[in-house]
C-alpha cells in the first residue's frame, strides 16, 4: 500500500488542522499552564472536536462513531503534535476506545462507546507501575471476591486520570509480574470506594495522575475480556497507543523543523543569513530527510494496524523507536540552532522539547521496542 494520505484522509487532515491551529495554537498550552488549569486542558474545545466527529472516529457507527481506522486516528495526532494540543484524545478517543471496541461485551460496548463518541465520557488505561514502561511487571493485585473481585495496588502515569470517569486497569489474577499469563482487564469507576487519585502534571504541562486501589470491589460484569488472558488483547490496545505517539512526535518533529528553517532564513549573523552557513544546511537537511524516513515508518506502522492489529507489533515498535529519536533528535536541533533564545521559557521551542520526551516514554522508549524487536527475531 503506497504511504500517501488518501482524499478522504487529506481531507480530515485539513478539517483537523484548521480546528487545533485555530483554537489550540502553542499559546493555548503555555495559558492553561501558567493558569494552571485544574482540568489541563478545554472542555469546551474538547466539546467542538466531538461535535466534528475526532471524537468518535475509532468508534463503530452503530455506537454513534465514524468507523475509521488507525491511520484516521494518526492523521488527528500528527496534527495534536504540530501545536501540543492538551486533550483526551490520546486516552479516551483512541486507546481507551480500542480497548472497549476490541475486548468488550456487548452491553459493556453499548454503554460506554456512545458516551466516548459524543465526548461526554473520558477514559482511560491505568498500566504502568514504575518509572519505565514495562506492562507484563503488573503487580497490581486482583483477588476473586464474592461474584467479583477486589483490586489493590498502585499505578502511575495514568494519562489524563485525574479527570477520568473511567479507568481500564491492568491487574494480575494469577501469576507473577513479568509473566504474561494471569493478566486481566477491569473497569473501574474512580469514584468507587477505595480509589485515591493523585494529579500530577508533567513536565510538558500535560496531566497524568497516580492512583492507588484499596480493597476496590468490582463486580465479574467489569472485566474486559477474559480472565487471566488479558495479555493479547493488552498487547493490541498498546500497540494501538504506540502508533499514535508515534504519530503525534511525526508532527511535533515537523512543526519544530519548520520553525527552524524559518529561522534560519531570518537571521542573520556577521551580516550573512545563518542559513547560508553550509553547516547548518547540511543539519537541517539531515533532519529533513530523517522526519520523512520517519514518516513512512508510521504509515506503514498504522497501515499494519488496519490491516491486522495482531500481526502489527513489529511494525509498530520501528515506528515508535524511530519517532521517539527523530523527535528528541528535531528539538535538539530546533534549541541549538536558535542559540541562547532557544533555551528560554518565553519561546516555544522548549514547550516541543518537554513534550517529545514525554512522548519518547509514553507506552515504551526506543531502547524498549528495539528490545523487543530483537527477542521477537530470537536474538
């Protein structure tokens, strides 16, 4: 398949593109921060893009979504990366909605998905214990417990918790963290007794938010999936997940280059435009070319996604590695070649740094997926 935007994509591009550029500039970001918004991002932004359907877009239409597919999905998050939009897109619209959409029931399908499509509902993944993303380490525990179960334990950087009406949590009903057998799905209500949730703001102004179950009872109507499989279908949503990161730093690199270059063009030093200087042509061209070979990676990565969610991991871990250096790679340039200016609060440039390496760790960093990919080829 060629790794071009279709008509159809091209358009929802354009569509999407003048709604973030519009209300969701740079400038939006730096005004919740320095308000410090207790919610982190616009519910009334957030509003307009269900109304436009970004919400729902991975939600089957006999549940009020689009039915679109993954590269739909990354078409949204590379255009969220060009101006580090704040919103629940990421966790509720795509990776909580893929989780329903792939592991849940029907009844379970029909009360949630309609809620996501029109942006009333936000959900998210609960997974990662540690510091480093490592989701067969669950520990946390869920015991069986009259007709259900009773969950404890703790989880960190949960994005966008702090405001979430529900959370999809990852929690152990047999075996050892680091096995894969054993794991398993529950939906989670945070109001429900027991629940204690933390906001913490990151380091790139976005929210995520610790949370801690105590004792949480969850009746057997809130597994998704099955019992102590819940690995595959884990494997699938990340994965999901990964490829619109991966998506998101593809516009973030590109929007800081852009920037980049027109700096070069405008400034000027020892009565030369620094662009002229024959160095700084060769990084930036470098950089070019390394965002486009990017680029490619994740199309293929969402196409394998449309294609077949369980055959797309490969795909997926080279596209995320790659993002994830790429990006690290633009923001680095982007600061060096902007001098001194580059380093200070009151430019944009380091709002771009903060949030590719948050993104180079969300759902596993390069040296995560290359380990994958080497014990997935036997090394």
């Amino acid at each position: 398949m060629a790794l071009v935007l279709t008509e159809e994509q091209s358009m929802l591009r354009d569509s999407a593109r003048g709604l973030i550029s519009d209300k969701a500039p740079v400038s939006h970001l730096r005004s919740l921060r320095d308000a410090k918004d207790p919610t982190g991002f616009s519910k009334e932004l957030w509003h307009s893009f269900a109304e436009m359907g970004f919400a729902g877009l991975l939600v089957p239409e006999e549940f009020g979504g689009s039915g679109l597919g993954f590269m739909e999905a990354g078409v949204v998050m590379e255009e969220i990366g060009r101006t580090l939009m704040p919103s629940p897109f990421l966790a509720t619209s795509v990776v909580a909605a893929s989780a329903l959409n792939r592991g849940g029931n029907a009844a379970q399908k029909s009360e949630f998905l309609p809620k996501i499509s029109n942006g009333s509902l936000l959900a998210t993944l609960a997974i990662d214990e540690g510091a480093k993303h490592r989701p067969l380490q669950t520990s946390l525990q869920a015991v069986r417990a009259g007709n259900g179960f009773r969950l404890s334990g703790a989880k960190a950087l949960v994005v966008d918790g702090h405001v979430a009406d529900l959370f999809i949590v990852a929690a152990r009903t047999a075996g050892a963290a680091g096995e894969r057998e054993g794991l398993t799905l529950f939906l989670v209500n945070p109001k429900a007794k027991g629940v204690a949730i933390e906001r913490t703001i990151m380091v790139d102004a976005h929210n995520a938010a610790r949370i801690e179950l105590a004792n949480v009872e969850v009746n057997a109507d809130s597994v998704l999936g099955e019992v102590d499989q819940g690995a595959a279908l884990l494997d699938g949503v990340l994965d999901i997940g990964r490829g619109a990161v991966a998506a998101e730093m593809v516009g973030l690199s590109e929007e800081v280059f852009n920037r980049t270059v027109e700096y070069l063009k405008n400034r000027k030093q020892f009565g030369k435009l620094i662009g002229e200087f024959q160095a700084l042509q060769h990084r930036a061209a470098e950089l070019y070319v390394d965002i486009e070979i990017t680029r490619a990676a994740t199309m293929k990565a969402l196409q394998a996604l449309d294609a077949d969610v369980a055959k797309a991991a490969s795909s997926v871990a080279v596209a995320k590695a790659r993002a994830g250096t790429t990006a690290t790679r633009a923001v680095q340039e982007g600061v060096q070649m902007h001098g001194g200016m580059g380093m200070t609060d009151q430019f944009d440039i380091g709002f771009f740094m903060k949030r590719a390496r948050v993104c180079e760790e969300l759902f596993g960093d390069a040296n995560y997926h290359t380990e994958q990919l080497a014990r997935a080829r036997g090394y």
